[in-house]
C-alpha cells in the first residue's frame, strides 16, 4: 500500500516519525516548508521525505490518486476542506485518514471499507498508542458491510448500489444469506437479502416463499371488500413480506356473516377461521393497547392479536404487534419454520 502522511507542525512531523517507526516503513513524508526550516529538515538525506512549497490543494491534484492512503496529521475539518473535490467514487477513492496533532485519536475519514481506512486506522492506533475513531454503521455495530466482505475474501464488488442496499439491511438487523460457491447452502432463516460469491457470469435464482404468516384481522361492520384487500395489500408491503406467504386469516366469532371480510379472503384465496369468546379471552394478556369500546361492544379487549397467535398455535413471533388502517386492526404473527 503505497501510502503518504502530511503534517504542519513541529508535533505532526514528530507523529510521522512516530507512524513511520511503528507501522509504515516505506511512508513518504510531507512536510511544509516552514516546519521543515524550523526542524532544518532538507539537510537530511532522506529519499522519502518532501518539503511542502505550495497551497496543499494544489499539492494534492498532483498526489491524491498515486497513493492508496493519505495521512493528514491535522484538524479533521481542515482536511475535509482540503480534499473537497478530490474524491469521486468509494470503489476509485484511496483512504484517507487524519491524525490529531499529538497523536491522540486516529480517524477513518474516506474510503473506510473499500480504500481500507478503517483496518489502517486501527493499525495505525495500535502503533502509536492512539484511540481509533471509526464512524461507519455496520462497523460500530459489530456487523459486516457488503464491500469489507469484498475485500476480506480478496474479491471484487460488481454493484456498488446492491451492495449499499444490502449493507443498509445488514446495519438494520436485517437476515442476509451468505451463498458461497458451493452445491448446497443450507439456510434456515427468512431472508431480506442475500450475498452472493461467485464468478459465474450468469447465475439463475429460484425463490420459493414460505407460507408461515398469520394475518389477525379485526374490522367494523359493514367494510368493504375492497378496503379489506387494499388495506392488507399495503400492510404487506411495508413489512416486506409476500401476499402468498399468508397461511391463513383469523378473526372473532362476530365476523363470521362479514360480507366484505369473507368474500376478500375467497378473493384472495386466503383461508379465514373465526375463534371464539372464551379462545380470545385466554390470550387476552398479548393485547398490548387494550380497547374499552371492544370490550364494551362484544366483550373482549381486541381481536388481531388473540387471533394471529391462536392461528399459528404460538409457535413463532410477532412481526407487528397491530396495525391500525382505518376501521381495521391487523397483527401480524410469523411462524417458525
């Protein structure tokens, strides 16, 4: 890694010398013309070090892509200023890193994964004895992102944009395949993303969707199939989940002559099963916002939740606990596979 340091002060250059001992050998040095007067520095015979005489912008347009890594011993902002307009892609950029004057904190500034900052940051720290500051999501949540993957397994990254989307899962909490090149990857969690290391140029996917999600409906009398099937679509969607991963529907034994409920699930083609009182009411402890007017009207405190979980026997989890939509309350209730 082809890597240069800068500083402008007595300190940095002291912190470069620091660096230079304990983690780069080969680190070329640059040094502002008056530092390097004040230190007498050009007397030294030093291949690998350069006197600065000219406005480090100018500096740059000539360095900033004949390295991997720059190394500003300066103030963070400064160097921010400094480099605008330099870098233009995360898969092009080098790394860049900037070190306080007295080589108390080392940060990842650009390029962390793909220009490999942050592993250099955390050399760096350990080298001199400095705290590394590492800023990106997946890093300082203990997960990996898509492009350090890539250059963990020495490959390379073709979709920079698929590989934000599936970082910003893994960040989110998200499940994510890892498929690797091998006959059979056995997965056994749902899945909102998938990675997939290869070199086959052309690479055929089948997605089979699992039916394990019970839909908890409650709704006032008189909605409408079209409301029903609109307002179940939308909820769907925003759970990121297939209509045709629906199992099954369930509601309270009152809707079971509801027009618009019964001919939505025939629609859809969705079975439906109505509990009764006394099933609801055992379950009554997962209503979370308990409703006076439910209770008042057929005498239990709601209906999507009991009913989800008595659909799926309670064998798996909530995904949504209930949603309201406009005369309607859906749960949601994803069973174990």
């Amino acid at each position: 890694m082809r890597t240069a340091i800068y500083c402008v002060s007595k300190n940095g250059y002291e912190t470069c010398l620091k660096i230079k001992e304990n983690v780069y050998n080969d680190l070329h040095i640059y040094v502002s013309e008056r530092v390097a007067n004040l230190l007498n520095l050009e007397s030294e015979n030093n291949k690998n070090l350069f006197v600065i005489n000219e406005r480090m912008p100018i500096l740059l347009e000539k360095t900033f892509n004949e390295y991997d890594l720059h190394i500003f011993v300066a103030a963070t902002g400064a160097v921010v200023r400094i480099i605008d307009g330099k870098f233009k892609s995360k898969d092009t950029d080098p790394a860049v890193i900037t070190v306080d004057d007295h080589a108390n904190f080392v940060i990842s500034l650009l390029s962390g994964h793909l220009g490999g900052a942050n592993e250099e940051c955390k050399k760096i720290a350990d080298g001199i004895g400095a705290i590394p500051v590492i800023t990106t999501a997946s890093d300082v949540g203990g997960k990996i992102a898509v492009d350090m993957l890539s250059q963990k397994i020495k490959a390379k990254l073709e979709d920079l944009d698929g590989a934000k989307k599936i970082t910003s899962l893994i960040v989110n909490g998200e499940n994510v395949s890892l498929h690797l090149p091998k006959n059979i990857v056995d997965i056994n969690e749902n899945s909102a993303g998938a990675i997939i290391v290869s070199n086959r140029k052309n690479i055929e996917i089948s997605k089979i969707v699992p039916q394990n999600i019970f839909i908890g409906i409650g709704c006032r009398r008189g909605v409408s199939k079209e409301h029903i099937i609109e307002k179940l679509k939308y909820a769907m969607e925003k759970w990121n989940l297939e209509l045709s991963a629906i199992k099954m529907v369930a509601s309270a034994w009152v809707k079971l002559d509801e027009t618009g409920l019964l001919e939505a699930m025939e629609e859809l083609r969705i079975p439906i099963k109505f509990f009764g009182k006394e099933d609801i009411l055992k379950m009554e402890d997962l209503i979370e916002e308990k409703s006076e007017y439910v209770k008042k009207t057929i005498g239990v405190y709601g209906v999507s939740e009991p009913c989800a979980f008595l659909a799926a026997r309670g064998k798996g989890k909530f995904l949504a606990k209930k949603i309201k939509l406009d005369g309607m309350t859906l749960s949601i209730f994803e069973e174990e596979m």
